[in-house]
C-alpha cells in the first residue's frame, strides 16, 4: 500500500485498513457506511478529492431554531477545524471536516486530523450547548 492517499485510490476499504492498523475501532453501518470511534464516532466518506468526517448529535426536542442556529454559530467562530450545522430535520447538529486529497495526503496526517476531529464535539457542545444537546 502506498503512503499517500489520493483520489485515484482512495477507498472505504483503504480507509479501515489505515484506521485498523493505527488501532482506532472501525466498522460499516447497516447502509455500508465506514464509521471509526476514538471517544465519540464519526462517518468517513471518501468523495473525489476529499475525505469527509461526519459526526451528529441529538438536540433537545424542545430547543427552538433560533438557539439551535446560535449555538452552531458559536461553534463555527471558535472552531475553524470543524463546521457545525443545524439538521433540518430530525433536531440533528452535525459536525464535519472535509481532508483535501488532491495531490495526496499521508496516512499519519488522516490520522492526526482525524483524531483532532473527533476532540472537537464534546468540547464544542460543553462550552457552547450543554443545555442543548442530549
């Protein structure tokens, strides 16, 4: 397996061999999805020239939008690493990054920005909606 990551060979599969060997749990969703765990989960969805990490969490039914819309905003002024959006169904906050590949990334640095990515929800929604998500 070649050290970089590029979109001529960027796959799930590719993807968990990587997370598996760096140790992180791994596994595929009923829809065959790649979702890998350190703390919390996130989806891992390679698309074209990037790599997408998704994660989500539950706000409380009764939030209203306007709270929901602030808390993101908060997010996304402190946190340049992630972005931070309201579902529009489902009382669903979404965190994601995209990992540019074009020109090849190496696997230590998916790793490393993958595990920074994972770091970020629970600190974001402590600081920022703690009242707001379940």
């Amino acid at each position: 397996m070649s050290d970089l990551i590029t979109p001529d060979v960027v796959s799930k599969e590719m993807l968990k061999a990587i997370y598996d060997q760096a140790l992180l749990e791994t596994s595929y969703d009923k829809d065959g999805d790649l979702r890998v765990k350190d703390g919390i989960s996130c989806w891992v969805f390679p698309k074209n020239d990037r790599i997408r990490l998704l994660s989500m969490f539950g706000f409380k039914a009764q939030v209203n939008m306007q709270r929901r819309l602030e808390c993101v905003n908060k997010i996304n002024l402190e946190y340049i690493v992630v972005r931070a959006s309201v579902g529009s169904t489902n009382n669903v906050l979404f965190f994601d990054h995209d990992i540019m590949i074009t020109g090849g990334i190496t696997k230590v640095a998916l790793l490393a920005t993958t595990k920074r990515f994972l770091s970020i929800p629970i600190t974001a929604i402590a600081e920022h909606g703690p009242d707001l998500v379940e």
